[in-house]
C-alpha cells in the first residue's frame, strides 16, 4: 500500500498529495514531519507536511488556511486514525488561536514549532 501525505504551500494555498519517505508503503500515520522536501510548484517555496489527515480548504478560503497555518506553525499536524479524545483541530483564524493556547498536550501536536516565512 503507498501511504501518500498532505504538503501544502500556505502562500499559494494549494495543497497535493506526496510520499513522506523513501519507502512509499512505510509511511507512518503519526509522523511530524517529512523525510522528503517537495517544492511548491508555483513559488518553489519548501511546502509544509500537515499529515494524512488535511482537508484542503477552498484556494478562496483564507480563514481555513490561515487556521492551518498557526496549527501547523505550532506543531499540529492532521496526523492519525481520528480515534482519540482531543478536540478536533479547528478550522477557523479565531478558534485557532484560542486552540493553540488551550490545548498544549493535544495528541495532534507533535511536531516543533516552526515559523512558514523563515521555512525553506
């Protein structure tokens, strides 16, 4: 089975689908970041490992990505089955926010936290 994960580019607001490792069908649900660097097609900007999980919002939708991008940015990712007790990461500029602060044990938040401008 080829596990394939969500990168996205948070300045374009795009998102694709793309192998994690090497070994396409090792790909762990739960990882925080990738081994493999993917470059957004449109900006060459390094595109951001978000997890299996991503659901990509509208191009138009700047709530739903800037919301992504502070999850992502505090080491959230959209990673796992969806079988835990936490609350659901948000999908808003403003509850996003407020998540971050409140939910610092969040089984989600895995990764370091990382700053997009500075990411290359």
């Amino acid at each position: 089975m080829k596990f394939l994960h969500k990168f996205a580019c948070f300045d374009c607001r795009i998102a694709f689908k793309r192998r994690a490792t090497e070994q396409s069908d090792t790909g762990s649900a739960w990882q925080a970041d990738s081994e493999l660097v993917h470059k957004c097609p449109n900006c060459g900007h390094k595109m951001a490992f978000l997890g299996r999980n991503f659901r990509v919002p509208k191009q138009s939708d700047k709530q739903k990505w800037y919301a992504a991008k502070l999850l992502w940015e505090a080491g959230f990712r959209y990673c796992g089955s969806g079988s835990h007790e936490d609350p659901v990461l948000p999908e808003s500029k403003v509850a996003a926010i407020a998540f971050v602060k409140a939910n610092l044990k969040h089984s989600q938040k895995i990764a370091e936290t990382n700053h997009w401008e500075t990411y290359t």
